[in-house]
C-alpha cells in the first residue's frame, strides 16, 4: 500500500491506539474503532485501486489494489454508523481479522493513516441527532476543525457579543453582527465611545470554554488542522478592535479591551502613512468585519487563532498576529505584530532570546514589516553581490550600508546597526543591539579592546593559515588591487587569546578594516573583509553616510549549524562554526578587561524622556528576542577600531 499525503508535508498529529507489545490480546485500534466516526466534512472519492479522503485542510490517498477498496468499504460501514451500531460492527470487524493477520495490519495501518491527517473524531465530542448519528446540531464548521464541537459549541451557546461603535448602523458593525450570529455567537450592536476613529469593538462575555484534552501544538506542522488549545490564558472578556480608514484597515489580535485599544491606536498611527482617499468598496468593510468575528468566535471557543492556519511560513510563532487589509487590490494578510503598548500578562512576557542565526532571520521581518514594522528593510536592490554582499537601508539622516561575506549576515548586521541608530537618536556611541544576549554581548564586548595594550604578532598568508583569511586577503589585494598591509597584535599582557588586526593602504596609511577576534586568523579574516566591503562601497555608494562592516559576534548564530559533508574550514559556514567554539573564550577575556573600568555591558532600556519611537523600537526588540546592551562610546580617535561601524 501506499500513501500520498495532501498537502505536501502535513504534520502527523495523534496515532490511534495500538496494541502493547508482547499483548497480542489488548485492544487496538481495530476493537476500538466504534468511539470514532469521520470528521464532518471529509470527502471520500474512490479510486481503481484505493480511495481518496480530503478534510477541511488535509488529505490523504491510500493506494494499494483492489482489495484495499473492499478493506475501505469494511471501515467505512463501522465509521459511518450512528452510535448504538459502531460499537457492534468494531467487535465485528476485529472478529473477521485475527490478531497478527495480514488483514489486520492493514487495517491499523489505514486506521492510523486516518488519526495521522485528523480525518477521524471521537463520537463522545459530537452532539448527536435522535437518529444517533452525529456533528450535526453542534455545527458543521466546528465538527470539521475541532475534536469536541459540543464543547466548543456550548460555550458559544452561553456566550453574548457585543459590537460597539460610534456609528451603530455603519458598514463594520452591521457586518461584524451578522458574521458572529452566523458562527453561533449571540451579538448587539451598541452605540459606545470607545470606538473613536472610526473603529470598532468586539467584545463577548459568558463563555469561558474548557480546552478539550488534546495536545497543545504551538508549532503546527503545515497542512495540520486545527486543534481546540484553549486561549493562552484567562483574560476574562476577550476583545478584538477593527479600524478602517480609507482604503487601509485591521483587526488587532485577541486581548483585553484595554489592549484591544491600544492595539488599535498604535496600528492606526503606523498606517496612517498608507492611506489612500476615495471612494471605499462594499468588499473591505465585510472582509475586516468578519475576520474580527472569527477571531473573537475562535477565542470565545477556545480554538486556534485563525491566524495559525494561514500556513505562513513567514509568521514567526509566539510572536500575535495583525489583519491588514487594502482596497486596491482587495486583499488582507496576517502580519507579526509587536505593538508599543503591553497590558495583557501573555503580551508582556519576555520573549524567548534568540539563540541561532535561522531565528534571528525569521524575526527580522517583524522589525522591517513595510506596514506595521519598525525599521526600515535592508535591501540588495542592484547592489553587486559579489565578492561580498552588500545591502542598503534607509535611515534618518542618509543611507545605511552593509556588507559581509552572505547577504543574510550583511541583513542582520544592517538591522542591528540601523536599530542602535535609532535608540541612540542618531548618535554614533548608545547601546548595542544584537540578535540574542551573546551576539549582542559580542558586539559590545569588542568596544572594550579599544586602546588595549598590544604586543606584535608576526603574520602572513601562506600554507596553513585559515582559508578564510587567505581568501578574503587574496580578494582585497589580488582581486580588488588594494597595496595594502597588515597588522596583527595580541591583546592584554596576561596572554590570553584576543589579537587585533589592523588592514591598511600601504601608500597613505589608511585604515580599511580592523576586527578583535579570539585568533590571529579570524582577526585577519574579519580585517580583510572589512576592507573589501569598505572598498566596494566606496565604488557603489561613494559618500555613504553610514558603513556596516562585518564583525565575528555574529558568529556566535551559527553554533550548531548543520554543514554538508563537502564543507570544509574555507566555507562560510563551517567557518563561523569554528569561531562561535571560541567566542566564549574570547568574552570572557574581554568582560575580564571591561568590568574594572565600568565598561561591562548591561541591559539598556529607553529613559522615560525618549522618544515614543524608541520606546516602540525597544519594545519590538524585546518581543522578537533580541537584546539591547549599553557600551562605552567610541573614543574619537579610536573611529575606525569600530570593529564594523563607521
């Protein structure tokens, strides 16, 4: 037999029962079959040697002859039953297959195949007809996406909703109405104040439904159906606002009131930009409307935010979710959304930090959302990419550059910056941002080497020395043409592993690049590179009012990252998995030099005289993991020994 699953890559989610090992005699999931029926909903298309199932989000094709279409026609009579007949025609058709027969295995590799793609639901959950048959009375909706629809459906039933606005007869509230009435919400349209601007408020009280024992699966696999989880947690009367204003609106994620609206006036000052005057289309009001009803049901019924079934492999999980519409084209998306203002306990729990480089990619999205971010998205454009990439962003008062040896640590890097830019109101000392308490503490840290002690070290390309180093060397004097020298020097007189390499231009002693690294090698690496980026962006952006170089705290990402078997030392990502070995080494080293002069970093947090758009950039910062640290600014004469800042 065998088995095609649709969508590519669906999750499975909870095998049926099976039999004990060495207990031939137990009850599988044969004897067993009579407790489940196939979800509502599920379509059954019959195939020459087989037979196709499709639910609401997965499906499955089960192929293997024509006796698998008999053994089909066998299930299908017990899971199509009514309830009193079920349990008789399990014991039956266990009976017809022995344990330990061929036949039985089939049958429970099929029954899994079923529980694997969530096609089956146990009868307990499904409110039933007087005929025994059951899902219906307890909604279809509900029985195709959920393992107890009663319950679900009960809380709605005890449920009232009220939609308040300003204007009670407008096209939101009136639309909002309807689609919760028709999902089996009870709702009132009221007159209220607390929808200025235009906006609209969904509240609903009375339910408070039990989260069905099933498991909590935060990280769905893609193509997997929704679970009833529960919400996160109590927040007594779940509320969702929706605002629309000119061809732009939204639906805040479920909350409080009081978050509710703070969501939805932060939202309506980072769209105001966006807007577009005209005549508004009968089309926005309703998709707004009712994506808020759906939001509000599935709170009130304890079910999966819809947002978690948008298979959106760019919604970064634990981080909620916004609704935006427009009208021209009419479309709406969810987007991360980390809002200024946190009232609700779940919202204002520290973030987990990111540890890896594939998390700190993931997040850097939600900071650089063109509608609802906070920073501006670094971007290749036409930038060359080679031999380094470079991208570019916008910031106050210019552009931003940045380049390293790939574009995704040239991205990071530029975001990083491009935020300490903005937390310092354009400074060049303030804090430093990194992605992760180490690669932030790395970034800091190399601040403190400034005017260290150095004792000379002796260093050349040539066999044996680091890949990296000889290459990036080779690109910036070979490649690029640069007569340009090095100088390499160890840090400190106690011995310890911390070496500063100088890249400059021979004739007129310009420096082009500088790194602190753990190793004479990685120093020279970062050097090197650091001069290529400054080259080539003196070609593409002569002038550029701010340069990012790359630096080796980003290293500290890549810790564990799986490598193909071809990649040695010379490629970037083994490369940067050997330096993280040693970035330990190398902090502590620093930290040990940095805290006798009040130099060690610490958390950073906005004075309360700052600006709202730095509170709402460090506030972003910390909901997506990433951490913010105060440092020593750059002594004048020490500019260029930024380590990656110019």
């Amino acid at each position: 037999m065998t088995v095609e699953q649709a969508p590519p890559g669906a999750a499975a989610t909870r095998p049926g029962p099976r039999a004990a090992p060495g207990a031939p005699d137990a009850p599988d999931a044969v004897q067993t079959l009579g407790r489940w029926t196939l979800r509502p909903g599920v379509a059954v298309t019959e195939l020459p040697d087989g037979v196709h199932l499709r639910g609401w989000i997965t499906g499955v094709t089960l192929e293997g002859g024509p006796g698998l279409r008999v053994l089909w026609s066998r299930l299908a009579e017990t899971l199509t039953a009514g309830s009193a007949l079920a349990t008789d025609r399990s014991a039956r058709l266990a009976r017809s297959a022995p344990a330990g027969s061929p036949v039985r295995a089939a049958l429970l590799t099929v029954i899994a195949r079923l529980h694997e793609h969530h096609l089956l639901v146990e009868r307990a959950g499904l409110a039933e007809q007087p005929d025994g048959t059951a899902g219906k009375t307890s909604g279809p909706w509900l029985g195709a996406v959920v393992d107890r629809p009663a319950t679900a459906a009960a809380a709605l039933g005890r449920s009232r909703a009220r939609v308040i606005a300003a204007d009670p007869e407008g096209p939101l509230a009136r639309s909002a109405a309807r689609a919760l009435e028709r999902a089996g919400l009870r709702a009132e349209v009221v007159a209220g104040a607390a929808s200025a601007d235009g906006r609209v408020l969904l509240t609903a009280t009375g339910g408070g439904a039990p989260s069905p024992a099933v498991p909590d699966r935060p990280e769905r696999g893609r193509g997997e159906p929704a679970v009833a989880v529960g919400p996160p947690q109590d927040r007594g009367e779940p509320a969702v606002a929706v605002g629309l204003r000119s061809g732009i609106g939204f639906v805040t994620p479920v909350g409080s009131v009081e978050q509710a609206l703070a969501d939805a006036d932060a939202l309506t000052g980072r769209l105001r930009g966006r807007e577009a005057p005209g005549p508004e289309q009968a089309g926005l009001p309703a998709l707004l409307a009712s994506s808020a009803a759906h939001r509000l049901v599935c709170a009130v019924a304890g079910l999966r935010d819809p947002s978690a079934e948008a298979d959106d492999a760019r919604l970064v999980p634990g981080v909620p979710t916004v609704l935006v519409a427009e009208r021209e084209p009419l479309r709406g998306e969810y987007r991360n959304w980390a809002g200024p203002v946190l009232i609700d306990a779940d919202r204002a729990r520290p973030a987990p930090a990111v540890r890896t480089l594939a998390e700190a990619l993931a997040r850097i999205p939600v900071l650089t959302d063109g509608l609802v971010g906070v920073l501006d998205a670094p971007d290749p454009g036409t930038l060359p990419q080679l031999p380094v990439a470079l991208v570019r962003c916008e910031v106050a008062d210019g552009v931003l550059l940045s380049g390293a040896a790939r574009a995704d640590l040239a991205r990071l890097e530029a975001v990083c910056r491009e935020a300490e830019l903005r937390l310092g109101e354009g400074g060049e000392g303030g804090p430093v941002v990194g992605a992760g308490p180490e690669h932030a503490r790395g970034r800091a840290l190399r601040r403190t080497a400034v005017g260290r002690d150095a004792v000379p070290v002796s260093w050349s390309p040539g066999p044996g020395r680091c890949p990296q180093a000889l290459h990036w060397w080779s690109v910036l004097v070979r490649r690029l043409g640069v007569d340009a020298d090095v100088a390499v020097a160890r840090l400190g007189t106690g011995g310890g592993s911390v070496f500063r390499a100088r890249v400059r231009e021979r004739t007129a002693g310009h420096l082009l690049g500088t790194a602190v690294e753990a190793s004479a090698d990685d120093a020279v690496a970062y050097a090197a590179l650091s001069a290529v980026v400054g080259v080539r962006a003196a070609v593409e952006l002569p002038g550029v009012r701010h340069l990012v170089t790359p630096g080796g705290a980003s290293a500290a990402l890549a810790r564990g990252a799986d490598t193909a078997p071809w990649e040695d030392a010379g490629w970037t990502t083994a490369w940067l998995a050997a330096s993280a070995e040693r970035e330990p080494e190398l902090q502590q080293a620093l930290t040990a030099w940095a805290a006798p002069a009040g130099h060690a970093p610490r958390p950073w947090e906005p004075s309360a005289g700052a600006s709202a758009d730095v509170h709402a950039l460090w506030s972003a910062l910390q909901q997506c993991g990433f951490s913010v640290l105060s440092a020593p600014p750059w002594p004048a004469e020490h500019r260029g020994d930024t380590g990656g800042l110019r």
